[in-house]
C-alpha cells in the first residue's frame, strides 16, 4: 500500500465540487476543503507508487476547475 497527500489550488467556490469529485475516485479516502496557502487536501491509499502517480496524474490533476497541485508521498507508512 502506498500513501500521500495532494493539496491542491482551485478556481475561486470550486471548493465544494472538486471534494465532491474526489470523493468519487477510489484511491481517495479522504478530502478536505481547508484555509490557507491550498484549498483542499486530499489523502490517497493506492496498491502501489505506479497506481498513485497514475491516480494524482490522470484523476485529480485532470479534474476540472484545479489550478495546480502539490504531492506529498509517504515514506515507511
């Protein structure tokens, strides 16, 4: 199993839809909008470092209405 984190910046109200979007994908088991330098952050359980990266890279990144992202993986979870 690997772990990590993305946070991420949306377009301004995006906030609820794009939780809304991430609770839809699998690999996410967590999401939260929050104050600060990022709007949301998202906790993602995948089987493997490749699954993770496909799922940051063609799921979330991908989603409409994210402005950017940034990735924090894990390490001896």
């Amino acid at each position: 199993m690997h772990k990590g984190f993305v946070l991420l910046n949306c377009d301004l109200g995006a906030e609820e839809f794009i939780v809304e979007e991430l609770r839809k994908i699998s690999q996410v088991s967590q999401a939260y909008i929050t104050f600060g330098a990022y709007d949301i952050i998202a906790e993602i359980n995948a089987d493997s470092q490749e699954h993770f990266d496909e799922t940051v890279s063609l799921k979330i990144r991908r989603l409409a209405r994210v402005v950017s992202t940034m990735t924090l993986n894990v390490i001896n979870s």
